[in-house]
C-alpha cells in the first residue's frame, strides 16, 4: 500500500508574502491545524486536524492556508490528507514555523 509520505503532489502556490501568512495563521483553528501538521512530522488525514468544527468550515480553513502556501492536499484512494509544507516556508519566511509551532505549543501546555 502507498504510504502518504509517497503520494505525488499537486504544483504548489507559491507561498504568500509575509501579512499574508500571518493572517492565515491569526485564526485560532488554522494555527491548530498547523501545530497538528508540524508535530507529526508528515501528511495527516483532514479529520485529524480539527475537532469542534464542522467538515465545511474546516474545507474553509484548509483553502485559506492553501492559499497562504502553507499547507497541500494530497489524495489517496479517495482519502484527503494535508501536508505542511515546511521546507518551502523556511525559504519564504525564515524562522517563522518553528517559532510560531514553538508558541502555540506551549499555550496548549499551559
């Protein structure tokens, strides 16, 4: 079986300017959607990145990080999964992920 790490990928956006990205990491749910894809290191299936939304706010939200750069669809034997895309945000915006991943962690300790 395919693993998700070894699907193909459709071309990216490029990752958007600065305000751009920080705008689509303001919202609380999208910021937890990439804390969840930053710590498991991979592609996760959507419904693994959110919890008390419903299916359609949530296709909302992925479309805004999509489009921000910072996130891909990927689709395997019709399941959807998301994957961040790290290696080319570190490009656009240096430091930014780790430090905001850093952040947000630490607020879910707390």
């Amino acid at each position: 079986m395919t693993q998700a790490k070894d699907l193909p990928v459709a071309p990216a956006v490029p990752v958007a300017q600065l305000p751009a990205v920080l705008g689509a990491l303001h919202d609380p749910v999208r910021l937890e959607m990439v804390r969840r894809l930053s710590n498991a290191g991979g592609p996760l299936r959507c419904s693994a990145l959110y919890d008390a939304i419903n299916k359609s706010t949530a296709t909302h939200h992925f479309k805004i990080l999509r489009e921000a750069g910072l996130i891909e669809r990927l689709t395997l034997d019709g399941q959807t999964y998301q994957r961040l895309r790290t290696e080319d945000v570190e490009t656009a915006v240096p430091g930014l992920l780790p430090a905001i991943v850093a952040a947000a962690n630490s607020a879910v300790e707390d």
